[in-house]
C-alpha cells in the first residue's frame, strides 16, 4: 500500500495512460467495456488524487523523481545540478489536479450514453484519458520542456475529441483545423521561449531556474513570448476567437473537460509568474497585463454571449467572460506582489478569489455543458430558437441547468457568489473601477442566462417535442454530482477556503516554498 | 457551524443567508394568507382578459432566443456591429491577433 | 492511388528489404549511435510508403493491413508503458536491467567506448516498442491518408 | 557575423512562418507555415547546444580528446520533431476532412463558425 502512495503522482498520470493503450486492445474484444473501463481507471485516479492532495495539504510539497532515487546528478566536478524529469506537486498543482480528476471522470461517466456511436468509439476513450494525461502533467511537472510536452499531449488529444464528429459533419473539423493551428501556434512559442531561458542559465527545471533568474532583457523577452500565449490557451480577449468555435463543436462531456484544459493553461502562466519570476519580475506591469487581459475577456465575452443563438457557442462566451474574472483576481494579487502592505491587506484575497474561481468555475461551467449536451441529446439541435418548453418533459435537466445558471451568475448561495464576493472587494480596494466593470458583467451573465432559459426550458410544450424524454441515468448522475458538489461549495465556501484554496495561494505567493523543496533535498 | 468567509472588509456565511430566506419568507406567505380570498378556481377569473380578442393558441405564444433582448442590441448596436464583425472566424485573423497582442506584450515588458 | 509502371515496381522489390533491414538496424542500435525507435520506426514506415506509392493502395491492400498494424500500435505502446512501469519498486522509469548481467545488462564503458550492444537495460528494450509503435502508427497515417486521397480523387472528378 | 548565421536562418524561418500563417488562405500552406516555424524553433534549440568544432555526444568510437556539443538540446529537439510529426499529420487530415465537407481549402470559405 505504502509503495502505491509513495508512487501516487505518477500512478495518477500513468494509470489513465496504460489505460489508453490498452483500450484499443479491449475494443477488440468488446466494444461495449471500454467505456465502464475508462471510467473505472479515472475513478481510481481520482482516489489517488484526492490521496495525494490530503498528503501535500498535511506534510508538504512533494516531489516524485523519474527513473532515479534521487533528482540531483553530482557532476564529477562536484557541481549538483537538478538535471532529471520530476514531478514539483505542491498544493497550487494538486488544486488544479483535483479539478482535473473530477471533471474527467464525470465526463467518462456522461460519455456512456452520450457518445452512441460504436464505430471509432474506443479511440474516443484513449483520446480522452491521453487529454486527462496532459491536464495531470501539466498540472505537476517541475520541469519546463516537460511541460511542452504535456501540453502538446493536451493539445493534439483535445483536438482529435474537437475533430471527432468531423466524418460526418464540416464544423467539427473546421473547429478541430483552427484550435490545432492556434495550439501549435502557442506551442511552439512556448518551446522559444524555453529554448531563450535554456540558453542563459542552462538550467529546465522551474524550481532551479527560479533560483538563478535575474530579469535580464532576455528574461524579459521569455516572459513576454510566455504570457500572450498561455493566455490565449486560456481563451483571453482579444485572441478567444478559438474557444467559441472548439467548445460548441466537440461533445458535450469532451467541452466539459477542454475547460479544465484551459485552466491548466491558466494554471502554467500562474506557475511562470509567480513561481518562477516572482519579485524579479516587474510584476507592476505583468499584474497589469494580466488585469486587462482579464476585464477585457469579462466584458467582451458577455456582451457577444447575449448576442448568441447556439446555446452551446453562448456558454463558450460565457467560458471566456468567466476566466476573465480568474485574470483579473490573480492580476490584482500579482501587481501588488511586491508591496507587502498591499498584498496583506487585499492581494491574498483577491488571488484567492481568482484561484478559488478556477475551481468553482470548472464545476458550474462543467454542469451547463452538460445540459446543454443533454439538450442536444435529447432535441438534436443547439439552437435555441428551435427549442422550446422542455422543461415539461426534462425536468432534471431543467433543475441542473437553474443551479448552474444560478451559479455562474453569481446568486447566493451557490459557489460562484463566495468566489466572486471575494473578487468584488479585494479588487474594490485596489481599484473601484474594475470592481464595478466585474459587477456589470455579473448582472449581463443573469441576463444571458435568463434568456436561454426562458426559450429552452419555458413556454407551451412545442409539438416537436413530444416525444422528448429524460436523459439516460449516467448522464444524470454526473450532472447530479456536479449540482451537489456546487451546492456544497456555495454552502461551506470557508472550508474550501482554508483548506484548498489559502495553501495553494500561499504556495504561489512564497517562492521560496516551491524552490526549497527541490534545492533543499539535492 | 457557520463558517464564515473572511473577505478582507467584512465576512459572508450562505448558512445564515439561508435560514434569513427562510425566515423572511415564511413571514411573507403568512402576511399572504392574511389578505383578501376571493380567488376561485377554474372560474373564468383564470382566464386571460385581451381586451375581448380571441386568445391565441399556445404554441403561437412561445417566444425565441432572437428576439429576447432585441432592445438591448438595437440600443448597442453601435458597439454590437464593429464586435460581431470583429469575430469573423477566419484562421489568418486568429493568427494576426496572437502575433499582434505578442508584439504588443513584448513591446511593453521590455519598456517597463 | 494508382499503379506505377513496372521499372518503379521493381526498384522498390529491390530496396524495400533494404530499408526495412536499415530502419531494424537503426531502432536495434538506439541506445549507442544516433537514432532510436522513433527514427528507425519512420525509416521503415517510409518502406511501407513506398509500397504504397508504387503498388497503388488497391493492390497494396494484400500485404498492409490496417487492421494489424493498429494491433501492433497498441501493442508497442502497451510494452513501452509495462516497461517502464516495471521499475515501479524503485521509481517509474526505474532503468532496473541496468548492470544486472542478464539481458542488456552490461556495465557500459563510461568515456569512448567500442559499442557494446548488450548494455543499457530497459533502453533498448523500449526503443523496440517504441519502433513498433511508431512504424505500425505511421503506417496507418499513410494507409488513412492514402485513402482519403481517393475520396478526394472522386470527389474531384465526378 | 558568421557565427550569428544560424540565428539568422533561425529569424527567416520563423517570420516566413508568421507570414504564411497571417496572409496565405489556403489550409495546406497554413500547414505549412506551422511547419516553417516549427523547424525554425528546432533550429534554434540545436544551435543553442553547439560549440565550435565540437563533434557529436556519441560515446561509440568517438575521437578521443575532442569537445562535444551538449546533447541536451538535442534530446529536446528530437522530441520536438516527434510531436511535431504529430501535429502536421493531425493538420492534414483535419484539412481532409473540411475539404471532404466544405469542398474547399480557402480560409475566407471555411468560416461557418463566426459570430
């Protein structure tokens, strides 16, 4: 047993991948497991996960070593240099981990009935456990080529599931076609701008990089290749173009899951700001950057979201709006990072008010897509002017849909009234203006969410429609766990708080934390 | 019991926000009941009163996702016009914007 | 794709055990010279192109299978990942073979060295599925593609 | 001058690719431009590790007493073309698809997501 926990970073990454491969060979067998199969390896993922993060909240960061006892290689000149892969998982990365495991897994079990087709359907699971391998490495490598490649992984794993409806209809390809040019794109840009920190210091490692940066002008020039791009990863205006098209075209369960992709995104330009820049940085401007980048998402994405007819298309603008609101918490905390007053005073909670609504984000975002999936499912079609009165005949979906609506817009007491309150007045104090622009936006999410409402699920019964049923159990079920996990987390926001969210802000504030556990033990 | 959530400038706990709902509402269906019960049902008083006209059938009645908000973009469409054509889901644009917003990123890291 | 004339069909007789043999010998040494499973398994792939292009996909069909090829796909992949999760006791990737004795056990020479082949442990070992894997993947990609391009072909004349 | 040679190639590469990718409307060349900024970077990562009259890190019958450039980058280029190979063949047959579908590869035609 202790062998399986000491190894848990890597079983919750390796399991889904061995998993992966194998599924073809199953499917050989019998088409109908592979799915039960998946869903299984996930859960066991996510009880490794959950194992892992009571470890890392308890005893610390750990670090997990490929292929050697220990991560330092003593050169025979005595130099020790941090050269192998690892995996850095301190409690930044095991947030960003549970979130992961959740969503994938839920996503398996709503694949079940959703995904009908048998033909193709056992690459559709290896694709999605390979997308749940990149999410889980990019979330807990150390290591910055590592990361290339675990993002690339996500990348080309997310676009497959993007393109997976393409056999039979154009948009899915067309959606598949722009998200792999813009990945690889943002990919490759990546790879630069390690290639530019390689070439000064030598160094890959994040944790010993951090020890050594300066903020020379090439520093300066890594930082600024990174953060556009993660960014755009994470669908921030101006360059969103990509998550409208690729959210409302891959499956319901799939879009689910390409949230959480962005925000390990989201996840690695947190990481190279603040772990691995930090106070070196300018962090005045980076802040400021990542603030515009954030209210320019907020604002933009809701006010084309109320504009929107698909209702898969109008969720996917309301993604962007709601990562906006990430941007511009953890922006506030990262311009204020080196003003110990400021930070004290409003910066740690409004970064916990960025990060605690990665998570909460993840879920409620989660939950609507899939009822918009189910809905689709059930009418065959995304658009809302052809929908109508479906709340006589789906009534669990109807309610799913108010509790995720209710908690995106911001109505107590779900979860995203505790991480938007927090947002609202930490932001109030750095700046009135952005606290009031977040506020407005709020206001239009209820309005856009009123009105998909009101022509999806409201009205006469369409005749149609008439024989329009419930969705099938696992699709319920995963939409129900969803629900109770947004109902817990509006109703305890404290305990998530202080047991999730505080550690993982306090690990991206305290570099030191993040670099000591790597050069402590060499 | 009632965790509450420090925000910097005061503290929030759904618990008590919940049991104050209920409180408030079980007072207002109580002064509720207290008024005028006049209502009968299936009287003519569920009917709907169009000025005389003919009522219209149901599946008429429903209205669709374009035209809810129709004032609200109409108002906006200064602004709604240049955003919409903005998007114009073409790949060389996506690709202009992440180059030009680089550009820009680059330009002001390096000055600051 | 169409059939090539016969001057192109037996040229590529001719060299397609050559490169076969070479893109072996190239996954076989991965672990001393440039090179590795992934190189070696493109070599041979490129056979398997060449078969394609000269044969044309119709006739080809007999000796490349997609069916077997996304067999052995999954097959290197799963031996890749057994093996590496055969270190397990130790850490993932644990390289245990390693100057053991028995199978790629050696101790290598550290500095020049003549090139022994029975060293490296593990290494060689995951640079045969890897080759596996990725001659048997790229395989596939050429077979889809080729047939795609059929389609298209239609498409485009009808 | 001629030391910076490689960073030169390297700069071509890359704005060819940026080139092709903001002003050519055919899906195949965008293809390729991700391919041109791709070798561009791989390039760039392969000079990084070169030193000046070194020979290559390979033990096996190596001229004994020579320099070697370091074969980091080189690892690191390798995988990259690895996932490189990846992302050209997914492109492609994306490409197939759409024009199995639109009848098309030019960029102004395959845009029915928008809006």
């Amino acid at each position: 047993m202790s062998i399986l926990l000491n190894n848990s970073p890597i079983l919750i990454l390796a399991l889904p991948l061995l998993a992966a491969f194998l599924i073809p060979l199953i499917g050989r067998i019998n088409k109908k497991t592979v799915g039960i199969f998946s869903a299984l390896v996930l859960a066991i993922s996510l009880v490794f996960t959950i194992l892992l993060a009571v470890k890392v909240i308890t005893v610390g960061p750990q670090i997990y070593v490929f292929g050697a006892k220990s991560s330092g290689l003593t050169l025979p000149s005595g130099l020790n240099v941090p050269i192998r892969i690892m995996f850095q998982v301190d409690a930044m990365g095991i947030f960003m981990g549970l979130i992961t495991a959740t969503v994938s897994f839920l996503g398996a079990i709503y694949s079940l009935a959703f995904i009908k087709k048998t033909e193709g359907m056992d690459n559709f699971y290896s694709l999605l456990l390979l997308l749940t391998v990149g999410m889980f490495g990019m979330e807990f490598t150390g290591d910055l080529f590592n990361f290339f490649v675990f993002l690339e992984i996500a990348s080309i794993a997310s676009v497959a599931l993007i393109a997976y409806r393409g056999i039979d209809f154009g948009e899915p390809a067309e959606a598949g076609f722009k998200y792999m040019v813009v990945s690889s794109i943002s990919a490759l840009v990546v790879l630069f701008a390690i290639g530019i920190l390689y070439g000064e210091y030598d160094l890959l490692n994040i944790a010993a990089l951090a020890n050594v940066i300066k903020y020379s002008q090439l520093d300066k020039i890594a930082l600024a290749l990174l953060l556009p791009v993660l960014a755009m990863k994470s669908g921030a205006v101006p360059m969103h173009m990509w998550t409208p098209d690729a959210y409302s075209e891959a499956p319901a369960p799939i879009t689910m899951i390409l949230v959480a992709a962005s925000q390990a995104s989201l996840y690695a330009l947190f990481r190279i700001v603040f772990s691995l820049y930090n106070v070196n940085s300018n962090t005045l401007a980076a802040g400021w950057i990542i603030i515009i980048f954030g209210v320019l998402s907020m604002f933009i994405g809701v006010t084309m979201a109320i504009v929107q007819k698909d209702i898969k298309r109008l969720m996917a603008y309301h993604a962007v709006s709601q990562t906006g609101y990430m941007l511009l918490g953890v922006g506030v905390g990262l311009a204020v990072l080196s003003n110990p007053v400021a930070l004290k005073e409003y910066g740690i909670t409004s970064l916990e008010g960025g990060i605690f609504h990665i998570m909460n984000h993840a879920m409620y975002k989660g939950l609507l897509f899939l009822t918009a999936g189910a809905l689709f499912f059930r009418t065959g079609t995304r658009n809302l002017n052809k929908m109508g009165g479906l709340a006589h005949s789906m009534k669990y979906t109807t309610i799913f849909f108010i509790i995720g609506a209710a908690a995106i817009a911001g109505l107590p007491p779900f979860n995203g009234f505790a991480s938007k309150l927090l947002i609202y007045e930490s932001v109030y104090k750095f700046n009135p203006l952005l606290s009031i622009i977040a506020m407005v936006v709020s206001i239009l999410t209820l309005a856009s969410f009123v009105k998909v409402f009101h022509s999806a699920f409201l009205g006469p019964k369409l005749p149609q429609f008439n024989d329009v049923q419930e969705v099938p159990q696992s699709m319920i079920l995963s939409m129900a766990i969803l629900s109770c996990v947004i109902i817990f987390f509006g109703l305890f926001p404290d305990l998530i708080v202080k047991n999730l969210v505080h550690p993982a802000v306090m690990a991206l504030v305290e570099q030191v934390k993040y670099t000591g556990t790597v050069l402590g033990g060499m | 019991m009632f965790g509450l959530l420090e925000t910097g400038s005061g503290s929030w706990s759904a618990i008590i926000w919940v049991i104050t709902v209920l409180v408030i509402g079980v007072l207002v269906i109580y002064v509720r009941n207290k008024g005028e019960d006049s209502y009968k049902k299936n009287t003519e008083q569920d009917k709907p009163f169009i000025s005389g006209n003919p009522e219209a059938s149901k599946e008429s009645s429903h209205l669709s996702a374009s035209h809810i908000y129709w004032g609200f973009t109409e108002a906006l469409k200064g602004y709604y016009k240049p955003l919409v054509e903005m998007h114009t889901g073409s790949i060389n644009d996506y690709s202009c914007w992440i180059i030009t917003v680089t550009v820009i990123v680059l330009i002001v890291i390096g000055v600051s | 794709m169409k059939e090539m004339s016969k001057i192109v069909k037996t040229v590529a007789n001719f060299v397609y055990g050559f490169i076969l043999i070479y893109g072996f010998y190239i996954i076989v040494h991965g672990h001393l010279t440039p090179g590795g499973g992934f190189q070696g398994g493109a070599v041979t792939a490129s056979a398997f192109a060449l078969i394609l292009v000269s044969y044309g996909s119709v006739n080809s069909k007999k000796f490349l299978k997609k069916d077997i090829f996304s067999l052995f796909e999954s097959f290197g992949l799963t031996l890749f990942i057994l093996l590496a999760f055969s270190g397990l006791g130790i850490t993932f990737f644990y390289n245990f073979l390693a100057n053991y004795g028995s199978w790629f056990g050696d101790a290598a020479v550290i500095g020049v060295n003549p090139g022994n082949m029975n060293t490296g442990g593990l290494i060689p070992l995951m640079n045969m599925a890897v080759g596996l894997e990725v001659l048997s993947a790229l395989g596939v990609i050429v077979l889809i593609m080729a047939k795609g391009a059929e389609f298209t072909r239609k498409k485009e004349n009808s | 001058m001629i030391d910076n040679l490689p960073y030169i190639a390297v700069a071509f590469f890359v704005a060819f690719g940026i080139y092709t990718l903001m002003f050519k409307k055919n899906l195949i060349k965008i293809a390729i431009g991700v391919c041109l900024i791709e070798n561009g970077v791989n390039l760039f990562l392969i000079t990084l590790g070169y030193r000046k009259g070194a020979v290559a890190p390979i033990y096996t019958m190596a001229p004994s007493g020579q320099n070697m450039v370091l074969p980091t980058p080189q690892a690191l280029t390798l995988t990259s073309i690895v996932i490189g190979i990846a992302t050209t063949a997914l492109i492609l047959s994306v490409a197939m698809m759409i024009y199995k579908h639109y009848g098309t590869l030019d960029t102004d035609e395959v845009r029915r997501l928008r809006g």
